[in-house]
C-alpha cells in the first residue's frame, strides 16, 4: 500500500482554552518537500518553530537532518511501490491474453503489517524486504511457466437448463454422454461432440442436485431436494458430430446468459428431446433434502447423502434400506464412493468429513477427519490411497488414508471452494470457486492452470462442480454453474510442468 509522509498538525497549544495559564513547551516541524532546497540564508534552526524551546540549535538541526532523512526513505519506498504495481499491471495484461493471470497481483492487498513501537530504520527495512521478496516472487513464476505452460481450451458449451446447474458427470459406459443436475427439477444428458440435449429426465418433484452413472449400465443416478433418490434407465443415440464453433469470435449480445430471464432463452431447450419421467426404482427413507447419491463399486448399492444429516445405504435390486450411516453433527453436503473399493466418504457441514469402510461385512468402522474450520462442501477419492477434501474455508486439503491425523498437503484459495474432482491418470486437482474461476492443482498443491474467463467465455456466476473424462482426447474437463450452462473444456498439461 503506498506509503505518504503526513503533514505535521501545527502547534499543539493552538486550540487550547484562552483562560489556560501554563504555557506549553512544544516542537513542531513545518513540512517541506525534501526534494526542494531550502532558501538561501534560512538556517536550519529558524525552520524549527517554538523559538522558546529549551532544545539546543545542535540537537534541533540534529532532528532537523533525521526527519529529511525519514521523508526521503518514504518517498523512495512510495516510488518503488508504485513501480512495483505498473510491472504487475504489464505482466496481468501480458499473461490475459495468453489465458493466464497471476494470483494476488494486486499489491494493495499484500498489506504491512507494521507496529507503532519499531524504529523508523526497522520499518524501512521491513518495507524494502517485503517488496524485493513480492518482485522476486512474481518473476520466478512467470519463468517456471515461460518454457512449459498449461493450455487450456474451451470447446463446448452445453444450455438448455433454465436454472442454476448443480452437479454434473460423464457416463462410464458406451455411448458416453455428459449428465447435468439442474435445480430446474430436471436432469439432461449432452451429447459430448455436439452439444445437442439427448435425454430429460423429469421424475423429480424438487431441484436435482446430483448425478452419477452406474459402472457397467445404462442407469442413472439422481438425488433432489424432494428428500428421494431415483435411479432410471436411458437409450440415447449419438448425433452425427459437427466441426466445433470458434469460441473467440466476438458476440453481436453483449447481454449474459445468465442475467436473461426465463422467457428469453432461445428455442425450446430441452422440450423438444425425449423425457423420461418414471424412475426405475425410488429411495424414500430421508427426512430431509437428498443432496447428493453415488454407487458401490460393483453398482449394487448405492449411498445417499441429506440434509437429514443422515447418509443411506440402499440394495439397488430391491430399493432396501441397508445401513443407516449416523454420526455427523450438521446437514451432509456431498457423499462419494471409492471407485475399487467398497469406501465410502461424506462431507458436512460440522466442518468434518467421514470415511465408512464396508469392505468387512461384519465390521463398519468409521474414521472421522478434521481439519477445515468451514463446510467441507466435497470430499473425494482418489485412484491410490488419499482423498481430497473442499471447504467453504478457503482451502482444499489432500489426505493420506493411511496417517489420518493432518493433510500431507493443503491448497489455499482466495474463494469458497465447492466439488471438486480429481483426474484418475494425471492426479490433477480441479477447482471450482464461488467466484467463478476455476483453477487446476497437483496432489503436492502446486498451481498448474486457471481456466481462461472473460465477459465472453467462461463462467458469469458461482462455478459448482467440475468433472474429468480423460477418455476423451478433445474435451476431458467439464464445469457447470449457476449461469445455467455447462462448459467442456481441452486441458493440456505437459509432463514438465507436473514434475515441478
């Protein structure tokens, strides 16, 4: 933050009571610029007002020299900020059009942090080591990304929701399609190449706030906020696929999508596809909103998660309640399945996540993590051994299931952070921000990429989910959002740059 000598308040008799009879004894200093030279015959002495100071003319002359000196170390430190900040300025607009951006660029927010009691030479110092560690800082990141960068890509846009899009995932089996939750009460599989809605799903009577594919068929699995889950079966056929838009060109609409009202969405959306509006099979033992559901490797369980604070476990052949999994203190907020191993972990509210270990069937033992000081909004596994963990505080946090008492690594964030997903081959990280970026990390918590947004691309509200589909070549990232779009993205990280 620029630094500015103040002016000094004059003498500190002059709004003092007439009647008061002490005088007072005080030295003030009249502020001149220290660049300026001061006028031929005017001693240094005769620029010190309260003539009747005891002070001798040395030591005031003495006083006289150390306040120059201390104008002329803030007016060096003032210059050198705002030096600082027009690099950053330059090196931001540099890197925007490249699709990057620095984090915490803006200096202002890089505050000093300063006491009253330190010498004026410990605060100088303290300002020029601050400012040399930020310059040093910034320029070493940009030469870690100069020979090897991140490219990110956006490919598609999936519209067709007319509200905020909650969750969304990519089927496992052939024909693979993309899945969207909606809070429009629907669900809509997207045909990956063209973007065409496939499939409605309508059997729910509130928001759905989650989707997941079953392993092996062609069953879907949704949870609402009509406190059921539901799992359907869909038949969909690929469309002949289509040479991609050029996302760059510019928009005759400088309106958001997401700021237009229902009425104004164009076409039909998604009335026009076939909908299924009848579930295969109907879960109805919570007391409150299903807010996310996922399936048992092998597919024939599923696990519920609720506001109810509860998460079941169901038969899916018979729809039967199996386990009643209990303990957390607060609403569940995300629940996931090991993809090999019959492991379960919910996140909720109390600030913790819990890990449920079916894997003995006459044992259920439960471990409980604690480390976010927030709602842990998801926690998810990864292909080995760790699960990665998202809170409202700001931070993700990587776990290793075998030493469960602190992460082995933790990212910190400018944003809430909401569900995450970690690639099965390349063990990146993605991000989705409450303030509408999306950033990509590795399992050490080293920053790799910031997918490129603008007024024209990107996001225009709160990103909820992000989804990998590393099976695909050309769009293996997915994001969906509360602008009512999804987005497929190309993420193209080189080997070099996951190394460092």
């Amino acid at each position: 933050m620029p630094v500015e000598g103040g002016s000094s308040s004059g003498s500190a008799s002059a709004g003092r009571h007439p009647k008061q009879k002490r005088k007072a004894h005080s030295l003030s200093i009249r502020r001149t610029n220290s660049t300026e030279e001061r006028p031929p015959g005017i001693q240094r002495g005769d620029m010190l007002e309260g003539q009747d100071s005891k002070l001798p003319l040395a030591l005031r002359n003495n006083l006289l020299d150390l306040f120059g000196q201390i104008e002329r170390e803030f007016e060096n430190l003032y210059i050198e900020n705002l030096e600082l900040r027009r690099e950053i300025d330059s090196l931001n607009e540099r890197l925007t059009g490249d699709g990057q951006a620095v984090d915490g660029g803006d200096p202002t927010k890089g505050a000093l942090k300063t006491k009253a009691s330190h010498s004026t030479s410990q605060l100088s110092q303290k300002l020029k080591t601050t400012y040399k560690a930020s310059t040093s800082k910034i320029v070493s990141s940009f030469k870690a990304t100069t020979g090897s960068r991140a490219l990110c890509q956006l490919l598609k846009e999936y519209i067709g929701h007319r509200d905020g899009i909650w969750d969304l995932s990519v089927t496992r089996t052939q024909p693979v399609v993309l899945g969207t939750a909606s809070a429009d009460h629907s669900a809509l599989l997207w045909s990956i190449e063209t973007g065409k809605c496939l499939l409605r799903y309508a059997g729910h009577a509130g928001s759905v706030n989650s989707i997941k594919f079953h392993p092996t068929e062609q069953m879907a699995l949704t949870a609402s906020g009509d406190q059921t889950a539901h799992i359907w079966r869909y038949m969909v056929q690929l469309p002949a696929p289509q040479p991609p838009p050029d996302v760059s060109a510019p928009c005759d609409d400088d309106q958001d999508s997401s700021d237009r009202e229902e009425g104004e969405v164009d076409g039909e959306g998604p009335c026009e596809v076939p909908t299924v509006r009848v579930a295969t099979a109907t879960l109805k033992s919570h007391q409150g909103v299903v807010i996310a559901a996922d399936w048992l490797v092998g597919g024939r369980q599923v696990v519920t998660a609720s506001w109810d604070r509860a998460a079941n476990l169901y038969e899916v052949e018979t729809s039967e309640l199996v386990h009643t999994l209990t303990g957390h203190d607060q609403e569940l907020t995300h629940c996931c399945t090991h993809p090999t191993q019959r492991l379960v972990v919910t996140s909720s509210r109390d600030t913790t996540f819990r890990l449920w270990d079916f894997r003995d069937p006459s044992i259920h033992s439960v471990n409980v993590f604690q480390g976010h000081t927030d709602t842990v909004t998801s926690a998810v596994f990864t292909v080995g051994d760790n699960v990665v963990s998202g809170s409202d505080d700001r931070t993700v946090k990587v776990w290793d299931l075998k030493n469960m008492r602190s992460p082995i690594a933790t990212i910190r964030t400018d944003s809430a952070v909401n569900r995450i997903s970690v690639s099965a081959n390349q063990k990146i990280i993605a991000l989705p921000h409450d303030n509408r970026q999306v950033r990509l990390f590795d399992m050490s918590g080293v920053r790799l990429a910031r997918l490129p947004r603008s007024n024209r691309m990107g996001h225009r509200r709160m990103v909820c989910c992000t989804a990998w589909n590393e099976e695909n070549q050309s769009c293996n990232l997915f994001t969906c959002g509360f602008d009512r779009q999804a987005i497929g993205w190309n993420i193209n990280i080189p080997a070099l740059l996951q190394e460092k």
